[in-house]
C-alpha cells in the first residue's frame, strides 16, 4: 500500500457512497443528493437546530450506506435487490403483493432492516461524523406510531432527523415517479404513522418551490449546500471498497486486494509514488458499478444470457459516471472505469485498446484480472497461483494484456486479500481484542462460510463455532455477520 497522501475529503467518500447506494437501490444517480436538499430545507423550515440540520443532510447522503450489506438476504427473499428495492421506494402495487406473500414486513424486513441500520451507523463511525447522524442511521427505519424497524421505538424515542429524512426521500421519490400531486397525497396518508404530521405542512406550502429551486441548482452549488463542517475533515478511501463488497460475500476483500496488487506492481515499474496511489485509489473503487447489477447476476454459476451480460458492461460505464460527482476522487474514478479494457480493443465498456490505455491502466486491467483469477466464484473455483499465472501469460501473449506489466505482475509474492493493519486509527486499539480462533471463525463467516462450513473448515463443531461468532459479534458491538464483516475490514483482520 503507498505510505502517503491516500486519504480523501470525507464529502467526497460520501457522496460515493451516496452514489452506490442510488445504484443498489434502483434510483438515479443523485436522488441522495436531492433528499439531502430537500432534507435540509424540510428541517429549517421547522426551525430545528443547525446541528440536526447538518445531521439531516449528512444522513440523508447516507441513509442507503447499508443496503450492499443486505443485498444477498434481499435477493434471497425477494428476487431482484436493484428492481425489488425501487418498487419498494416506489410503493408499487407489485412491490406488496411480493410482501405480502412472504409474511409482510415483520418477518419479511425486519432481519434486513437490522442489518442495514447495524452497518450505515457503523459507516458513520467510521468516517468520523457526529454521533447524532450515527444514532439517526442506526434508526432510519423506525416510525413515529413505534411501528418501525428493527426496534420499533416510541417516536419519540427516534431521533427527529429520522423522520426529516424520510419524509424528503419520500417527496423526491413520489414527486419523480407521480408527480407533484399525487406524492402530496401519499405523503398525507403517511402522515402521524411513518412521520408526525406537523413535519408535513411546510412541506404542503414550499414543496413546489423547493423542486423548482432544486431542478435550477447548478452541482457546485448544490454541493455547498450540503457540506457540513464534519464532511470537510478527511478519511481514507477504503471504507468505500469495503462497503462495495459487502454485496457479495465472496467479494470479501476483493477491492482491497485489488488496490494493493496494483500499487505494488506499478511501484516496480513507475518510480513515482503518486502513480501508486493513484492505481491504489483506482483499485479501491473500480467495482462502484457493481451496485447496479442484481445480485442473483452475480452469482449465476452458469453462462449468462445476453440481456445479463450486457448489464455487467455497463458496471465501468456507472463507475465513470460516479466520478463526475465524486471531487478529490475524478481522476481515481476515471482509471478505475478501465479495469476491464483490454489491451487488444475486446474489452468493456469502451473496447478501445492500444494507446488508448495508458500504463496505470495497464497496470489496474492485470491487477483485477490477477485477484480474480486465484478467487473462488459462483461460476468456478480459485485457480492456483501457478494456474492463473499461466493463464494471465497466455492472455497477454495473445494481446489481452500487456506482457511487462504482467512479468511485474508476478514477480511480486501472491497478495494478501487485505492489509495487514488498520487504516482507520479508531479500530488500530481494537484489534487485539479477538482471540486467534476467533479472528479464524469471523474471516470464514465474513466470506460468506456458514457455521457448519466454518466448522468443517477449522475441525470444531458447530456449537463452538457459534460459541465464537456470538463472542466476536460481543466483542464488536454488532449483531449481524455483515457489520461485523466491516468492522473486521476496518481493523486489519481479513485475509
């Protein structure tokens, strides 16, 4: 990993993960960031507190930081997580009729919502913002008649910013997909169950002239209008990556592998160490795109049908697009959209070749090929080192890749699938907390093992292996395997 000047603005890690989280949940690409408007508009026409104004704003961005975390239990339970997710946001007939026939929301949601709201908290943590916006994440789901979830608290036990951001997320939906009127109309039915109802009447008297000033906002200005004083601080990229690959279990430390082999090998052919740091940040966030490709895509073992595989193309074409509203991340977020460009023009989503593809490109296409390759899929086992070292030579003497950054490539040892320690120095004390089993059992569950896998794996039996998740999930302050799967991450303990 390069030594220096990786971290990032902590806007500009927001609005990333604000980005991943419209693609997870099926909406375009700045719904985030016109909630976060609309929020912030919502809370001082109520006259809250400047405080709770920036905890409004600052939540909003990222109230969908957790939906990757759940993707896999979606997909599980309803089908498509991306489709599934916005007839969910959209309150489409087809969306409850699929509720309904798996129990309605109690035991349909509730597990998902406690995984979601676990891990966009512990984002907010990690990224240093204020414990109200921590709070308000952990509890983005709860309602003001106390039938939220996942604890359905008295209203007004629930932060006030909850119920702000709901209801702006609520008119910057309708309002898109109905139209002004209507969304008016199903905000009022809402009103005093999912927010109290003295909340809306501003909304009933600005609502018009606040999408009209927001359809004019120019982004810089847009922007502005949604920095708080926490999001100028800085924080390092990798929570993003982390977040990414929380989606798929067996993504798990991917991208982190990614960043690392990249910089790596571009460190033995580039004496410039911002070069490095530039292919590490690119390997980081090259798979953004991946949050618009259903999860049930991603892990069919067979052939995909074309209508599927021109989906997954279009992952470095959304990637490209994140980095347009992304700040100190554009140029990383550009090289990233070249990860799958080949060097013989059969690559995606461009398919240019040649000159085209400079060398850090050159560099990112091997480095993801590499990692990938020695990983194990839906569609395949991990090829060996010694396989996939043949594979990769072969591909390059046939044009794909550039045979000397593949040479460098290899000359390094085989890459760890994460660091060794901890980028965030808010888990550096943590990290002696787990025993040696323990960090055994949570890198196998954090991969998707269940506990009897685990125990197959490590000879115990299921019991002990329970005994040592339920310890690790103590020690860690979580209850669900995703959160404790990002805490991990954070502290240095995946492999």
């Amino acid at each position: 990993m390069p030594a220096g000047g990786l971290d990032i603005r902590t806007f500009d890690a927001v609005k990333a993960l604000a980005f991943i989280g419209d693609l997870s949940m099926g909406q375009p690409t700045d719904h985030s960031l016109r909630t976060a408007w609309l929020a912030a508009q919502i809370a001082g026409a109520a006259s809250f507190r400047a405080d709770i104004c920036d905890t409004v704003r600052e939540a909003s961005l990222l109230r969908w930081s957790g939906c990757t975390a759940n993707a896999a239990e979606f997909t599980n339970t309803f089908g498509d997580d991306v489709e599934g997710r916005a007839a969910m946001l959209a309150e489409r007939p087809d969306w409850a009729e699929l509720l309904n026939a798996q129990g309605g929301p109690a035991q349909a949601i509730a597990p998902l919502a406690q995984i979601h709201c676990e891990v966009s908290g512990e984002v907010a943590r990690i990224l240093g913002l204020g414990s109200e916006t921590e709070a308000t994440l952990r509890h983005i789901f709860e309602t003001w008649d106390g039938n939220g979830m996942p604890n359905q608290l008295n209203g007004k036990a629930v932060p006030a910013a909850v119920f702000v951001v709901a209801l702006a997320g609520d008119l910057e939906i309708f309002s898109r997909v109905y139209g002004l009127e209507h969304a008016l109309v199903l905000i009022a039915h809402r009103a005093n169950f999912r927010y109290p109802a003295t909340l809306t009447i501003p909304v009933n008297t600005h609502a018009a002239q606040w999408l009209d000033t927001l359809a004019q906002l120019a982004p810089a200005a847009l922007d502005a209008a949604l920095l708080t004083p926490q999001m100028q601080h800085s924080t390092s990229p990798d929570l993003i990556a982390d977040v990414l690959d929380l989606k798929l279990p067996w993504m798990t430390g991917y991208s982190r592998a990614v960043a690392t082999t990249a910089a790596a090998c571009c460190a033995r052919l580039v004496a410039d160490p911002e070069a490095s740091e530039r292919v590490y940040r690119a390997g980081l966030i090259h798979g953004i795109g991946r949050a618009a490709v259903p999860n049930a895509i991603w892990d069919t073992p067979t052939r995909l049908s074309a209508a599927q595989w021109e989906k997954v193309r279009l992952v470095p074409y959304w990637t490209s697009r994140a980095g347009k509203q992304m700040g100190t991340l554009d140029q990383a977020t550009e090289l990233a959209s070249y990860a799958y460009e080949r060097l013989d023009g059969s690559g995606y989503f461009r398919a240019v070749g040649g000159p085209a593809l400079g060398l850090e490109a050159r560099i990112l296409a091997a480095s993801a090929a590499w990692v990938a390759l020695r990983s194990k899929r839906p569609w395949r086992d991990a090829l060996s080192d010694v396989a996939a070292s043949e594979l990769l030579r072969t591909e390059a003497e046939q044009g794909r890749f550039d045979s000397d950054v593949v040479e460098a490539l290899l000359e390094g040892e085989p890459t760890a699938t994460q660091s060794a320690s901890p980028r965030n120095i808010r888990y550096a004390a943590e990290t002696t907390r787990l025993s040696s089993r323990e960090i055994d059992v949570l890198n196998l569950i954090s991969h998707g093992a269940s506990n009897k896998e685990a125990a197959r794996a490590l000879n115990l039996s299921p019991s002990t292996v329970r005994t040592h998740v339920e310890r690790v999930f103590r020690k860690l302050e979580c209850t669900t395997r995703a959160a404790a799967t990002l805490k991990a991450s954070a502290m240095g303990l995946l492999r």
